[in-house]
C-alpha cells in the first residue's frame, strides 16, 4: 500500500535552472566580455563548475560561500576575463539576488502535491545541498506547507547517492522502502539508490533523453496532474 511520496528538490520540485538562467542572463548584461556567448554555452560551463565545486560543499571542505566565490572566479577565468578589484564581488551579488527573486516551483508542482495530500499522502523530500538554503526555496516556492518530512544532505550528515541518506528520510516518515514512491531528475542520485533499496521510482526526465532502463516509469511534466498522479497511484 501507497503511503509516501519522495521527491528530489533541485530540478524537480524547484525550478533551479529557470532561475539560474535568469541569473546568468543578468551576468552577460554586466559583463561585456560574455554578451557574445550563447546562453547555453555559458549554461554549461557555469554547471559544470557549479557541481565540480558542490562536492567540496557537500563534503564540508568548503563553505557555500566559498564554494560561490570560487565558481565566478573560475567562470571568469574559463573565458580568459580580465580581473577588476570588486567585480566577482558585485558579479556574484547580482547573480544571487536575480537568481532569489526568480525561485519558483517546477510547472504543475503545487496541484500535484495538493492532490497527494487529499489523498492523505505523506510527502517528503531528500536533497543535497545545505540546509538553510533548501528551506529558503520552500518558501518562496509556497511549498512548505506541503512538505511533511525533509531530509537535507548537511544535517543528514550523508549524501546521495549514498543509500544512508534514503534510509533516513524513510525512518523520518516511518515508512517501509515498499510504501514510498521516489520520484527525481538525477539518475544516478536518485533513481538508482532508490531502487537499490527496493522503492518504486519515477524518473523527471524533464529533457525527454533516452532512459537508461525503459522498464523505469518516466515523465518529463508535472503539468498534467491526472496522468503523473495516476501514475503514483498505480
């Protein structure tokens, strides 16, 4: 029997890359030298570093903010940019506050979590990141009155896709793995921990690639509340 629902939160509930997009949109406007490079591109590069650093977050060897003073300086450095006393600085603040003020729910999101709560569905979430700000976009997505249960990487003490951190967020809605269906956008962070442990899973494939194992289910929306709902259900 159903009793849960598990989700991932960055790229899955939280629209990260919307507003990480916006925020580099803001970056080229500031920096003349990256008006001439596609979004997309300066996108890539920019995730790269982002993640490439996020280890050392996740594993405590550098702050948050240090992580985010490295990944512009980094940045820069990427596209040959000439350093100017206190640009990264006003670069990195500017970024952060375009990248706060654009935070939004993933399209569909908050019908879907009403729906599984009427059903008296738990809802819980398992993420990598720190704690304070994961809290921070559950605000300002208006989604913290939907969550029950919230496992974070910092206060968990383990990281996906470490089977531990699964364990936990399970413990922490008292649920057995056959009672909970795990649903996210990392393959490799969240679907196949998931299964290792025996959940059903979903996978948010929110860019429609070839699956790795077609016999995972799969959507690339949450817009369709009926569908991905029936889904869950099944």
């Amino acid at each position: 029997m159903l009793r849960a629902v598990l989700f991932d939160l960055d790229d899955t509930l939280f629209d990260h890359r919307h507003s990480s997009r916006r925020a580099l949109a803001e970056l080229q406007s500031r920096v003349p030298e990256l008006e001439s490079i596609e979004l997309d591109e300066l996108e890539r590069t920019h995730l790269r570093i982002l993640n490439e650093l996020h280890v050392g977050v996740l594993s405590g060897a550098l702050t948050l903010e240090a992580a985010r003073e490295r990944r512009f300086a980094e940045l820069f450095s990427h596209y040959g940019i000439r350093k100017v006393p206190g640009m990264e600085s006003e670069v990195r603040g500017s970024y952060r506050k375009v990248y706060r003020e654009s935070r939004r729910a993933k399209p569909g999101v908050i019908p879907l979590l009403g729906a599984l709560r009427a059903r008296a569905l738990k809802i819980g979430i398992v993420s990598n990141n720190v704690l304070e700000e994961q809290i921070g976009k559950l605000h300002a997505c208006g989604l913290t009155e939907l969550i029950d249960s919230l496992t974070i990487s910092e206060e968990a003490g383990v990281a996906k896709p470490d089977v531990r951190i699964f364990q936990i967020a399970l413990e922490r809605m008292a649920c057995a793995h056959y009672e909970v269906v795990m649903i996210g956008d990392s393959w490799t962070n969240d679907i196949l921990p998931a299964r290792q442990l025996g959940m059903r899973t979903i996978w948010y494939n929110s860019f429609g690639v070839a699956s790795p194992d077609p016999s995972v289910s799969c959507i690339t929306s949450f817009e369709d509340t009926s569908a991905v709902l029936e889904l869950i259900l099944a």
